[in-house]
C-alpha cells in the first residue's frame, strides 16, 4: 500500500499530493520548501538551497526540470571557485535528485527517471 506523505496541507490549505509534490507551484514559499526538506529529514545547507533556488528558476523559465548534467553546467557559469559535480548533486540530493528537487523547489512531479 503507498504511503500518504506527511505534508498535504500547509497554511491551512490542500496543496500537495500524495506524493508530496506540490498541485499548484504557486502554491510555493521558501518556508515550505525547507518543510518539504525536513519532513524528509534533510538538514539543508546553503548548497541545498542554492540548488533548490535554481530548479524554481528553471523551471519557470522552460516550463519543465532540468536533466541532472544540465543543473551542474548552469549552477557552475555563475560560480567562481568551487564547481559542482553530478557526483556532488547526488550528495546532496541522494538516489533520485530530480526527483527531491522538484518536491522541495515546489514544481511538478518530474517526467522523466532523474
């Protein structure tokens, strides 16, 4: 049997799946991205959000997510020093990082298996 997710309501209002992915992605606020991350038990860090901040923006800028190669190559353009890798983005976001980033970045469940 699948498991409800804990957060289907925030602020009084229906807005989440079962999933956990958001119904609207207006719906979004910084606040309940980082409930969405420790309802998961992420302790986020400024990478995390870094990240999270990107996949929003992308998001609403193409309509859809980003593969996995293509959130490395636009988060490193606007980097100096220290780059980020795939391996880096599995880290942070282990196993399914597309996946995790659309629930915490509010977007919709990704279409593809990243």
């Amino acid at each position: 049997m699948k498991e409800v997710a804990e957060i289907i309501g925030f602020n009084g209002k229906r807005i989440s799946d079962d999933d956990g992915f958001l119904i609207d992605p207006d719906d979004w606020s910084e606040e309940l991205g980082r409930a969405l991350c420790a309802q998961d038990g992420l302790h986020i860090t400024s990478s995390h959000w870094e990240i999270i901040l990107f996949m929003r923006s992308y998001y609403a800028q193409y309509g859809t997510e980003p593969m996995p190669k293509v959130i490395i190559k636009e988060l490193n353009k606007t980097r100096e020093g220290d780059t980020y890798s795939i391996k880096d983005l599995y880290t942070l976001f282990p196993n399914t990082p597309v996946h995790l980033l659309c629930k915490y970045a509010g977007i919709p469940k990704p279409l593809r298996c990243t």
